[in-house]
C-alpha cells in the first residue's frame, strides 16, 4: 500500500534528515511511501528560479501559478494513496499538514495516522495530544497517533472490517 507522508521536513534543513528516517520505517514494514517533497522538487526548483525575477507584479503571479502546481501535484499524489501518515510535531501542526490531514479525511477512504514526537503540549487541554480538530479527523478515519518509531511498527494503514 501507498503512504502519503505528510509534513513540514522538507523546510529545513535539520529536519530532512528525520524525513528519511520515517520514509525508511514505512518501508521496513511494507509499506511504499509518497513522499511530496521529493515529488515536487523540479516545481521548488522552479520557485527558487522565480523569486528572482525582478518584476514584483511578474514575480508575484508566476510564484502563485508555480505554488498552486505544487498544490495540485500533491494533492493528486494524496489520492492515489491508501494511507496517511502526518508528522504532527512543533508547536503546534503545521497549517499544510493539517490540510493534508483534513483533505484525506474528506476523500473517505484513507487511514490516517499521526507521529508526534515532540513532547512539548499542544492540544487544548490534557484529553488531546495536538489539535482536537486534527485529532478528530485522525481518529474518525480508524487511525491513531504514535509518539515514537517504535510505536510506528503498530500501525495499521487498512480498515477493520
């Protein structure tokens, strides 16, 4: 099965590193990760390119047109996928993942699972581990959230029928 790994590692570069940890423990337990970052670097690459054009009006609408093929790119890589899993660490989950989270609950057929290792509190109160809302969705759609690699071994991207 596919896994659409969502998250915000890809930004700098002392977490991408990490990003290649996940990516490795989903395929030592079967799974085939997806992982957007590595999917759209030729358009990032083409964002790095566009912020330097000189024309601020040039500049502002082809860096819209470039953001929005990413967007779509990675919204079709999240559908061809069975799975989820999103990195829900920092301060609070980033706005993209949180996106992401909320797109595969809306499409109905992917389990999502959340890893948060980070042990700073971020939910509302002491019943949620991050956002209740993104809790929720993660646990609608028959996922959980895991708060280490090796509780990752326990995860299920299927359905219980």
């Amino acid at each position: 099965m596919k896994i659409f790994l969502a998250s915000p590692l890809g930004f700098a570069e002392s977490t991408r590193a990490f990003l290649g940890v996940l990516k490795a423990k989903l395929e030592s337990l079967g799974y085939e990760t997806v992982d957007p970052w590595a999917s759209s670097s030729d358009l990032e690459e083409l964002l790095r390119k566009t912020e330097r054009l000189t024309d601020p009006q040039a500049r502002a609408q082809e860096l819209h047109r470039v953001s929005m093929r990413i967007a779509e790119r990675n919204a079709q890589l999240l559908r061809s996928c069975g799975g989820v899993l999103a990195v829900l660490d920092g301060v609070d989950v980033d706005s993209g993942t949180a996106s992401e989270i909320g797109c595969a609950f809306g499409l109905g057929d992917k389990i999502i699972n959340g890893y948060r290792g980070d042990f700073r509190r971020c939910g509302e109160n002491d019943g949620v581990a991050v956002n209740l809302q993104v809790q929720y969705w993660i646990e609608q759609s028959g996922g959980s959230i895991v708060h280490s690699l090796e509780e990752m071994a326990a995860l299920s991207f299927s359905r219980k029928i």
